[in-house]
C-alpha cells in the first residue's frame, strides 16, 4: 500500500513529527506553521500505516467547528468516513460524552442537563436571594468567577479552607456549597463541572479507568498551551500506563491565562512524559512576510517566552493599513467600505476576518455590514443559541423532557405572559426549598393543598396543563415538528409576532430557523434520544455554531475565538490604548503580556492582508472615550506599515450612512464635499471638526465641534463651511 501520500505536502520537520513512535511528542511551534496539519497527517499515519484502529484514537480540539474540520480532514486522506468511534471534540464535548456513557456511576441522573453560564448566573443570583446576600456587596458575577475559578483548578467547595472566619471566603464557601447542591438536586451540569466530573470519574473508578486506558492508544491535542489544570490532569490520568500521547502548541498564543489555561502545562509535559519527542516547527505557510515580521516584532516584546522565530519563502506583500478614523462610525464606515472592495476584487466573504477585542464592538459593526448589504456571521459569538427567544424556545423542550429542570421552569414559567407573578413564584420557590424538592414538584403540590389564591391557582394551573398538552403532542413526532409545536402552542411565537418593529420580527425569524436546525440535526450517538441530543449539543454549541452555515459571509468574531482560524484578508479593529490593551490588564505586566499575546494571535490570523483601524473617539457601551493608538500597533516598524489618512477617506466615494444619517443624508452631506471628521472653516465660528449630520435635502443639519466655541448644530445650505 502507498502512503507516500500522507508525507507529501509536509516538509522535514513535521514528517519528523508526524512519523514519530515516541510515547510522547511535543510540537512546539508559532502561528501559521502546519501545527493543525502535522495533527491531520499524524491521525492518518498512525490508522494506515501502523494499523491504529479509529476506535483507538482519542483528538482534542479547541472547537466543536475546528473538530468537525479535523474528521473531514483526516476522511479526506484516509478516502473513508470515520465512524463515531474515533472520538474527536473538545475537552468539554469529549468529558459530556464520557459521563452521558457512565451517568449512574458519576452520580448523575441519566437525562443530566448542562447549564450555560446564563443559567448559571441566574441560579447564582437566586442564592444570593436566598442567602439575603446583598448584591451590590456580594455580585453573583463574584461568586461564579469564584466558583469556576476553583473547579477549573479541581477543587469542590469541601476542598477549600475558610481559614477560621475571613467573611470574604466563608460567604463565597457558602455560595459555592448551596450551589452544588441545588445543582445535584436538580441534575444539571455546569461547564468547569462537567470536566471535574469526568476527572473525578475516572480518578474514583479504576474499572472504567482501565476500560478507557485498554481502549484508547493514542491521544492527541491541539492548541495544548491553552489547557488548564483539571483538562491537563484528566489527560494524565488517561495516559499513567503509558499511553501516547501527542500535543501541539505554543506559548507565544496561550490567551486563556484569565480562564486558568497553564501554559506551565507544556513544559510540563516533557517531564511527565520520558523521553519526549521535541519537534520545532519554524517555517510558517500561511502569512505574507510583511505580516510575519510585524507578528515577530510585536511578541518580542513579550519577556516570558519558550524563544522561536518563524519565517516564511513567501514574498513580502502589501502593507499592513492602519486607519485612523475619527469615531466609532467613521471605523465602521472604513470597514464596510474596504470590504466591499476586498468583495469586488473577487474576495469571497467568508475570505475576510473581522476580529475585536470586546464582544460589544460588533454592534455598530453589524449595523453598517447590514445597511451595506454586507452578510456577516459572528463567530463563536453570542448569535444564535444564546438569543432570548431561542433559549425560551428550548426551556420549554428542557421542560417536556425532564419535568424538574428548575432553571427551564423559572425561565418560562411566566413567559409570555400568563398571569404568573413573582409573588406565586416566590411562593414555589420557599416550598421547594422547604420541601427540598422541584418547583415542578412544589407547583404540583401547591395546587393540590389550594395553597395559592384562586386566581394564581389557576394560572399556575394552566402552565402545568400546557407543559403537559406539549409533551403529549410531541410524543414520537420528528424534532422539528415538537419544535414547531412547542413554540406555537406555549404561544412564543405569537408573543413576538405582536412585538413591534424589526426585533420582534427577527425573533420571530430565529424561532423558525430553530425548526430549520432541528430539522437539520444529527445526533452523533444514536442511543440518546433525538431531543435530549438537541438540547445538548445547543448548549455545547452556543460557543461556536451559527445559523445559516453556508451563505457565503464575512467572518466576525473576538480575538479570543479566533485562534486556529485563517483568512486571506484580516481586519483587526479598536487598536486603542485600553480596549486593546484592554484597560483591566494595562496594570499588571503579566496580563499584558497575554493580551500582547492576543494581538499576535490576531495578527497572524492573516494570509495576504491586514487592516487596522482605531477611533479618535469612541461611544461604547454608552460612554465616550477619547484613545491613544495601541501600545502594540506602535511595537510594530513603522516600514511595515502604511497609514491612511482621515482626509483621504473625504473624496472617498462612499455609498454607506454615516452616524446614523441615511443615504439621502450623506448625500447631501457628501454633495458639500463633508464628511464626519472633517476639518471645516465657518466665517463666525472659526475652525471645527464635523461630528455628526441629521435631516437631509433643505434641512440637512450638521454638528461641529469648534475649537473656541464648541459644538454646534448648523444648518447645513446655510452655514458654507469651507473645507480645510
Ligand atoms: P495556528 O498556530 O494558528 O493554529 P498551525 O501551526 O496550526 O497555526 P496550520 O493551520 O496547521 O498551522 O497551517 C497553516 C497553514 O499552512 C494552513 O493553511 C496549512 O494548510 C498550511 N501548511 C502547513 N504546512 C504546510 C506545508 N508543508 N506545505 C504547504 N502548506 C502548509
Ligand atoms: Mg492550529
């Protein structure tokens, strides 16, 4: 049999790499340098030529997208499907698996729910509640980070010392009790618990240890820098009796420091491992020079680096372009102007990346993509499972299919509306807690002993009725269909077709594609139940799937869910000084060093171009501030980089709104030859900067900001501002 074949297209050092018969190897390796690949190439080497079944192969990825790429990847050199034996996922969709496999001896029901971090909060705040902790002292935000932060390291609440009455630790230990155990009681699941839970798994059940030790004999991880302790020990566990293990990384993109990723786990790993298998990987397939040499300058700057420098054959390309714009508007204007541009020189949209560093900047960014006719994805982004009406949608399907989820109940019980009211709600809650059982089971009983007032009663009453109709008239159906029955009946849909204005018809738009997704859904393991699978792989994916996967559309996401992925035209936007660097880490030298780690992570996500962009002034989350250009962008030599001026972008032809104005406006606007930022002359006021324009045609006004007198609201056929 030829297997050439998977050795080509490799160069010397990932062959080394991916032929290797150590028990452990290391690839350690920058950005763009086949890392991704050498783990592909090795998957395939392993089944074809040293007969590895699939069965025996365990891959980590850092996405449920990047997992879904790799076993398309490995398929297409293999020239066979994969089975669902070779298990390939996250540590989180990997560790779901493992306990839905061993519920019982986890010590969790069957049909075990997994909470986001929505309803982790809400479950949070309700302790707080119950603990009559007051929330401006005590912010449940705190006690997640707490609670998370601990189990990311491994340790329960009975594992924490309160150190004799320090009223910081006590409160935030008895936070942390009280949550596991309403979550016992309720048989959910958060994320940092679902990889405690399979360590513990493992670590307390030597036979079922010993069955996976038997069956897998290799284990590989991509993106091994970011991997935090229990992910790390849960690895070791696996692999005590010698297992292979193989993992590729670098510490130049470990960016998850804040969410207890160690990057000590690489150097870790030699030590645990005899005799590891080091490869270097220094020549990098994906970028330009230019934008290689502008990644390398940048984390020099960095003290605590492992030291690699990477390089390329390729040419050095165009320059970097960074845009000064004068506000958030004017950047957002830059943006969809040079995309459309990227679109007609034959760009394919899915070809350009749009990366920020806080979620919140996509907004205006999404605005001015839709009013450009733009199609646009977030990715990894809070789009699509995360939207109220979606997560409504499946709380009622959470609720058919396990009666007891109290996070389902709390969040539809009275949604729409339905005469339920926080008093009756609260009056469940005090019995459930009392009687230690579900607000299912505690609705149930209220209603049965009268409890409530006749009116409530039967509200309530009602709810119950409706929960029940749904799980009858969902019973064998296909999933689409209980989809569209439950959000017609439980009355969502007709909810939000009487909300007014585009939102309620977005909402509405979304409940239908949820009918699309679960008619498009496949569940990767036949034995769980269609809908129980549905409503585990939303929550797994409400990280990273979106909803309309194949239109071709520009890519939008953080800096952080970038990682991994490449495109041929890259735009990084908000280099200021405290957005990026965000201004928590500006003080403490490590944390900068990791968001100084973040803007490689960023830059190197580019092939060809790279566009960066930065606002004189911007208004986000409501505030205005005024920003320097980011420390990180001045790291980068001056020669690498080509500025574009604000003025230029003046004669611009530009076909989007500016500030909210609508094309008419600009076009008025645009017809005196004004723009915002502009640097203008007025005969009375002296000189000024347009700040912003409204109304169109005769009564077009536009807003200057004069140096002496400030701002004003002129008209604007009369003012005749000349340009400067
Ligand atoms: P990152 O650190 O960003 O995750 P990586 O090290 O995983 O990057 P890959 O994504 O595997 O890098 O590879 C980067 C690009 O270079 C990909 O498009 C890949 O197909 C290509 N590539 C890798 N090795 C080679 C090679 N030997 N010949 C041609 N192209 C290659
Ligand atoms: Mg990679």
């Amino acid at each position: 049999m030829d297997v050439s074949y998977i050795l080509d297209e490799l160069n010397d050092a990932q062959r080394d790499a991916v032929t290797a018969d150590s028990t452990g190897t290391l690839v350690l390796a920058g950005a763009g340098s086949g890392k991704t690949r050498v783990l592909v190439h090795r998957i395939a080497w392993k089944i074809k030529v040293e007969g590895l079944s699939t069965h025996s192969i365990m891959a980590v990825t850092f996405t449920n997208k990047a997992a879904k790429e790799m076993r398309g990847r490995i398929e297409s050199l293999l020239g066979s499907s994969l089975n669902h034996g070779m298990w390939v996922g996250t540590f989180h969709g990997l560790a779901h698996r493992l306990l839905k496999a061993h519920a019982q001896e986890a010590g969790l029901p069957n049909n075990f729910q997994i909470l986001d971090s929505d309803d982790q909060l809400r479950q949070l705040k309700r302790i707080h509640r119950e603990l009559a902790l007051d929330d401006s002292r005590w912010p449940p935000r705190q006690s997640q980070y707490f609670i998370n932060g601990h189990k990311d390291e491994g340790r329960r609440a009975a594992h924490i010392d309160d150190f004799g009455g320090d009223i910081y630790l006590t409160t935030m230990l008895k936070v942390y009790r009280r949550y596991e155990e309403i979550c016992r009681q309720q048989g959910v699941i958060d994320f940092a618990e679902l990889l405690l839970r399979a360590l513990e798994l493992w670590r307390d059940n030597p036979a079922i240890l010993d069955h996976y030790q038997q069956r897998f004999k290799h284990v590989l991880v991509d993106e091994f820098q970011d991997t935090n302790a229990v992910q790390y020990a849960w690895l070791r566990l696996l692999a005590s009796k010698g297992m292979a293990m193989t993992a590729v990384g670098d510490d130049d993109q470990s960016i998850y420091g804040w969410r207890g990723a160690r990057i000590e786990n690489i150097q870790q790993f030699s030590k645990d491992i005899e005799n590891t298998h080091v490869v270097r990987l220094e020549q990098n397939y994906r970028s330009t020079a230019t934008i290689l040499k502008a990644a390398n300058a940048l984390i020099a700057n960095n003290s605590q680096r492992l030291g690699k420098e990477l390089w390329t054959e390729d040419g050095d390309g165009d320059k970097i372009s960074l845009f000064a714009a004068f506000n958030e508007q004017d950047e957002a204007r830059f943006l969809t102007d040079r995309i459309a541009e990227l679109v007609r020189d034959d760009y394919r949209r899915s070809d350009i990346g749009v990366l920020y560093r806080s979620n919140a900047q996509s907004r205006i960014l999404e605005e001015y993509l839709i009013r450009a006719g733009l199609p646009y994805r977030i990715y990894g982004g809070q789009r699509f499972y995360d939207r109220l009406e979606i997560k409504n949608a499946l709380a009622y399907m959470r609720i058919v299919e396990l009666r007891d989820d109290d996070t389902a109940i709390e969040r539809v019980i009275n949604t729409p509306t339905r005469g339920i009211g926080t008093r009756t709600v609260e009056i469940l809650r005090e019995y459930a807690r009392e009687h230690q059982t579900s607000l299912w089971r505690a609705s149930l009983a209220i209603i049965e002993n009268g409890l409530l007032p006749a009116r409530a009663g039967n509200a309530l009453r009602g709810f119950l009725a409706l929960v029940e109709d749904l799980a009858e008239q969902c019973r064998d159906k296909p999933l689409d269909e209980q989809i569209n029955i439950a959000i017609d009946r439980s009355g969502l849909l007709a909810f939000h077709e009487k909300e007014k204005g585009e939102k309620g018809q977005a909402r509405v738009e979304n409940l239908h594609e949820l009918i699309t997704a679960a008619a498009a859904f496949e569940p990767e393991d036949e034995d769980i139940e269609p809908l129980r699978a549905f409503l585990d792989r939303a929550a797994l994916d409400a990280g990273d799937q979106q909803a309309d996967e194949h239109e071709d559309s520009v890519q939008l996401m953080t800096l952080h869910s970038a990682k991994g992925l490449e495109f041929p035209a890259v735009f990084i936007v908000g280099v200021e000084e405290n957005l990026f660097p965000h201004k928590m880490s500006m003080e403490d030298p490590e944390r900068l060093e990791e968001e100084r780690r973040l803007a490689y992570v960023g830059i190197t996500r580019a092939e060809q171009k790279l566009f960066l962009s930065y606002a004189e002034s911007r208004r986000l989350h409501g505030q205005e501030s005024f920003n320097s250009l980011s420390r990180f962008i001045r790291e980068i030599p001056n020669e690498l980089i080509d500025e574009v001026r604000i003025n230029n972008t003046v004669s611009r032809p530009s076909s989007y709104a500016q500030s909210g104005a609508t094309t008419a406006q600009q076009a008025s606007a645009a017809a005196m030859g004004i723009s915002l930022g502009q640097h203008v002359l007025h005969s009375i006021f002296g000189a000024g900067v347009v700040l912003s324009f409204e109304g169109q045609g005769a009564s077009a006004r536009v807003q200057v900001n004069f140096e002496d007198e400030g701002s004003k609201w002129l008209v604007l056929q009369y003012a005749n501002l000349q340009i400067l």
